[in-house]
C-alpha cells in the first residue's frame, strides 16, 4: 500500500472511529475530531493596512499545501492549494481561522499573528484580508508581532502562512487529496 493510500486510510478510520454503539445500549462518547494545522509556503509577499485591516498578498504559494494532524494523531501529508482554498469558504464559514505569518525580510525573521478571511486567487498568488490578533495583555510574555526592530515588513521574502485546524475536514472525508 502507498504512503499517500496508508494517510488516506488512517483518516477514514480516524473519522468513523467510534461510529457504532456499545452493546449494553448506553451512551457512547462521540470521539474528538482530529483536527488538521496547514502550512502554505510562499516565495514572498506583501502586507498593507493598519492592524483591523490588512491585505497580505503571498506571491508564488507553492501547488500543495502541508497537512499535519493535531496530537494525539500522527498524520501528515500535502493537499493541493487549490483544493485547499476550495474548501475555505465551507470549513471555516463563521469563524475565520488564527493563523501566523512567518517571514523573511532582509535576513531578518519576524512573525505575525492575524485572523484571516477567505483568500482570493489569482494565477499563483493568495490575497487575503486579515486583523491582527491583538496582544493579550500578562496572557503571554511576547507581543503578537515578533522579531524585527519595526515589526512586520511591507514587502517580504520567503514566507511560511500557519493556520489553525479547519480547511481540511471536508477533504479528508470526501477522499480528495493524499491526506
């Protein structure tokens, strides 16, 4: 059996893990959901706008998009983008997802945490219109942009887009990538 059959068939079995019910008739506790964190690579991009309203662009995003489950799961794999961007609307309609922008720009790395709305295509570059998530407050040590001494870059390199789970349910239960 294939790498990409063997993820396909533990997804299957995650999903319907449970489905059944015990054999005294009583009440059977439905499994967790597992949940699927998605990496989009970029060969760079841009971000414009104040923290409530951005527009980052990721120009270049590579075909396929990493997929990789949360614990206590161990499943990971690739989806095409353009799958993936076809099923955003449905899987996160409601409740946009928490993602963090990692970037390069000038050899400097700096990170950025934003709450993303359905992203736009066009030829090989995503838009999406973004807010960022504000810090906290004693919540956490850091503020929500790290690295760099002003921030977030207008135009960057490389880039790395982390976004929570989502996105990929539909997919994996409809068998429609190598999830």
């Amino acid at each position: 059996m294939s790498r990409t059959a063997r993820i396909a068939a533990a997804c299957a079995f995650l999903l319907l893990a449970g489905c059944g019910g015990d054999d005294d008739g009583g009440d059977v506790e439905a499994p967790a959901e597992t949940g699927y964190l998605t990496v989009l690579q970029a060969s760079g991009g841009s971000i414009e706008g104040d923290g409530s309203a951005l527009e980052l662009t990721l120009r270049d995003v590579a075909p396929e998009v990493t997929a990789f489950s949360e614990r206590p799961e161990r499943v990971a794999g690739t989806v095409p983008t353009d799958d993936y961007v076809g099923t955003w609307a449905n899987e996160y309609e409601g409740d946009p997802p928490n993602a963090a922008l990692s970037v390069n720009a000038d050899g400097e790395a700096t990170t950025l945490a934003v709450e993303l709305d359905p992203p736009q295509r066009s030829g090989d570059d995503l838009t999406f219109r973004a807010r960022q998530i504000e810090d906290p407050g004693d919540a956490l040590d850091s503020p929500a942009v790290v690295g760099g001494d002003e921030g977030l870059p207008s135009h960057f390199d490389a880039a790395s887009l982390f976004v929570d789970d989502g996105g990929l349910m539909q997919l994996v239960a409809y068998g429609a990538q190598d999830v």
